[in-house]
C-alpha cells in the first residue's frame, strides 16, 4: 500500500510539473519500485539513481549485516548468549554510515532489478552511500537525462519483456529479495506487460546464485561493489546465454555494450559457477491446495529443511 501511494504521488509529480524528464532518487526497498511505476505510468523520459547501500557493519572483528543479524542478536539476548549492553553495541557496529541495508536485501536488490531492467546507469546499484563514486553517479545520471530528453528516450522503450527476463534473472544470480516478485510483477502492469509467477519460475528457476553476500553468503554490498558490482554479473549472464543482450537501457547503448569488457576483482565475492551457492537460485514457484495462487521460496538463503518438510498445519477458518 505505501508503495502504491508513493506511486501514485511520483506520477502526479511529474503530470502536474509539466517535466520534460526525471531523474528519480530512490534508496528504500519501496522508494525504487515505487518511483519506477509512477514513471513509467508517465512515461516521459527517466532515469533512476539510487542512495546507494550503507558500508560495513563489524561487531568483535565480524561482519555484521544490517537486518539479517538483527535477528540472530535478538534471539541470542533471549537465550542469554548475549547482554542488553552488547546487543546496543552490535546495533550501533551494524549501521555506522547513511544508506540502506548493506546485505542483499530488498533495497539492494530493487537497485539491482533497477539497473538490470536498463533504467540506471551501469554499475549504480552496488557503489556505497559514503562513496564519493556515488556523486559522480548522480552528476552522470544528471547529465544523462538531459540527452534522453532530446532523444526521446521513454520508459516504455526500455521496460521491454526482453528487459524483465534481464531482470528475473539477474535477480536469482544475485541471491535477491522474494519482495523483487511483488514489485517487478507491479512495474510490467504499468507498462501493459503481461508478467506472472510462471514467467519468475520459468526464467529464474535454473540460474546459479554466485553472489557470496548475505543472507546467502557472507559478504556484504561494499565488498560486492569492490569486486565489479552487478555489470560483472550481468556479463556472467551473458557469457552463459542468459541474457537479452540488445536490451536497451538509458545510456542509450545495450545491456551486452555495457558490460562486456567489465572485469571480476574478487572471485570470492562474484563465484564462479562451479561453486555458485547453489545451481537453482532463482525464486521458485510452489502451488498446492495450501497456496492455490502460488507461493515463493529463495533456494540460495533457505535450509535444506524447507525443501521438504511434513508437518501439521495451522488452518484459519474465515468466519463471517
């Protein structure tokens, strides 16, 4: 709902100011999708810069990852493995700089489906808030729109089914967010694409997560923008014949153009696909009498318990 709402205020926006193009600042796991569907819904020229992800949380020489461990800390001071005062100290370790959440949650991943889909610049999703890359991101993105103006460069050029599959799966390369389904689904509507679950399972299904970051792996968003950030793992899609190479973008040049001579810094951080997390990241689809309309999973971040499990189930009977 606040994502609608948001949606709803960015479109009017941009009707009621007579733009001739936008540059959305998104950051938030709404803000993005939400920016992406009022313009689109517009679909004058637009472009999209993210706030960028917050550096490194450390807590007695570990990573700690903004979120994910929120949970586990929580849980620990409940069973006594850890104190109210070391748990505020692990809190303040966790966010020590501004910018979203640093592990591979929804805000890095809907920067993620943003760049993937061709409406950032390359290589905007992963570089931190802090950063000084990220002004220059901005001021790029600023001087970008300007020739898309003029171009005639519009939403509806970019957003293209080709450009969804791009997105569907880079997002299981990188181990993303379930929320990423309920967000790309919203943006192909507003675009009059016809996207659903079955198109998330077709496409996504059989692609290996190689991102190592949290909450499927171990590192975090400043060491994935170290490594070369998502162009290499967009040029990874490619080399393996998964990707839409001539998607056009806002840069005016193809997905493939763009990332092709990029090169992987860290192979710890992107892997190989030999040693992918897993060979089925994508977002599965599980329909049964339970979840008629289907549910999703994230193979990469689940435990071997949740692939197969018998149980008693807790029914709840809808009573006028």
């Amino acid at each position: 709902l606040f994502r609608n709402l948001l949606a709803m205020d960015v479109e009017e926006c941009i009707r009621a100011y007579g733009m001739d193009g936008v540059v959305l600042l998104g950051g938030c796991d709404k803000t993005t999708p939400g920016q992406l569907m009022g313009a689109a819904s517009v679909d004058l020229p637009a472009i999209m810069v993210t706030g960028g992800p917050m550096l490194n949380g450390y807590f007695k020489g570990e990573r700690v990852g903004s979120g994910t461990h929120l949970w586990k800390f929580s849980e620990a001071v409940k069973a006594g493995e850890m104190t109210a005062a070391e748990f505020v100290e692990a809190e303040a370790s966790m966010s020590r700089s501004p910018g979203s959440c640093n592990t591979m949650g929804t805000a890095s991943t809907m920067a993620s489906m943003a760049e993937a889909l061709g409406m950032a610049l390359s290589g905007n999703a992963a570089i931190p808030a802090v950063d000084s890359r990220r002004r220059m991101m901005a001021q790029l993105t600023g001087r970008r729109i300007v020739q898309m103006v003029k171009d005639d460069l519009k939403p509806s050029d970019i957003l293209t089914r080709e450009a969804f599959q791009n997105a569907i799966r880079t997002n299981a390369a990188i181990g993303g967010s379930t929320n990423a389904v309920i967000h790309l689904l919203a943006i192909a509507g507003r675009v009059g694409i016809d996207l659903t679950l079955n198109d998330w399972d077709a496409w996504g299904r059989d692609v290996p997560t190689i991102v190592n970051l949290m909450p499927s792996g171990k590192y975090l968003m400043e060491e994935f923008f170290y490594a070369g950030g998502l162009p290499v793992v967009i040029k990874r899609l490619g080399e393996a014949g998964l990707l839409n190479k001539g998607a056009l973008t806002v840069s005016g040049q193809t997905m493939w153009d763009q990332v092709k001579d990029v090169a992987n810094h860290n192979e710890d951080v992107i892997l190989p696909a030999e040693k992918a997390l897993t060979q089925s990241g994508g977002i599965v689809v599980v329909k049964g009498n339970l979840a008629p309309n289907g549910a999703v999973l994230k193979p990469s971040a689940a435990t071997p318990a949740l692939m197969q499990h018998r149980g008693r189930a807790v029914v709840f009977e809808d009573i006028d």
